[in-house]
C-alpha cells in the first residue's frame, strides 16, 4: 500500500508536531521539577538533599576563611552547610552578609562554582527575606 506525495507530507508534519509537543512538554515537566526557586536554605537542603545536582544555595555568610581556596558557612540560622570556593569572591562578601552561592554538594561539603553577594548594606532580596520568613526564622539586620 503505498500513500500519496500528500498524504505523506500531511504524516510527516503531524509526527514532527507530535514530537515537538514531547519535546516542549518535557521541558515544562523539567521547569517544574526545579521547583522554580531560585534558591534553598541550608535547612531545606538538609531536609531534601538535592545530590549532585547543580542548585543554589542561599543564606547568610558565617566562619569565612580567606585564601586561595575559601571555606564559609552558609546558614539559615537552623543549619549550616560548609561551602568551599576557589576563586575570586565579590568586594561585598563578608560575614553576616546575605549571600547565594551556585554549585553541588560533594558528601557534606556544597562546592560552589559562583558566589553572588547583597548589593549594599540595606538590600536584602525579597526572595532571600520571603524564604526565611516562611520558615520562621527572624532577620536583624
């Protein structure tokens, strides 16, 4: 049974819209499992560790130790995760200050490959000060 030259075209156009309906439906199902956050606290990561997938973590900055490679503490003031750096930090990263870092975590070690930090003292993200209010937990500064 062989199909017209129309009829084909009119096949092959539906299996190329098919497939571009799996392709752009996977790409919603995998932005939704992201979650859309555009980071997690120290304590949603303990709660639901992410393996090695790539994530942000954000926090404030505690125990920093400057070097070659640096080591801080992120934390949401319920729990800490030790974060490991190696390159240039920005002029306003310091302890205390709010930060979002981007990498992996590597056992109990988060591995970052970017560290972004707040812009000026009065300047906390509404994304950072929304996620600790909805976990409770009260910012002085």
């Amino acid at each position: 049974m062989s199909m017209s030259p129309r009829k084909k075209r009119r096949v092959t156009l539906i299996v190329f819209g098919l497939a571009l309906l799996v392709a752009a439906s996977g790409l919603i199902i995998v932005g939704i499992g992201q979650g859309g956050q555009f980071f997690r606290l120290p304590s949603e990561i303990a709660e639901n560790p992410p393996g090695d997938r790539t994530i942000r973590l954000g926090g404030l900055v505690e125990d920093w130790v400057r070097g070659e490679t640096h080591e801080f503490v992120v934390t949401d003031t319920q729990t800490d995760i030790r974060v490991r750096f190696t390159g240039i930090v920005p002029d306003l990263f310091a302890e205390g200050a709010d930060t979002i870092v981007t990498g992996h975590m590597q056992g109990e070690i988060f591995i970052a490959d970017e560290v972004l930090a707040k812009h000026d003292e009065e300047y906390r993200p509404k994304e950072l000060t929304d996620a600790f209010e909805d976990r409770g937990i009260e910012l002085t500064n």
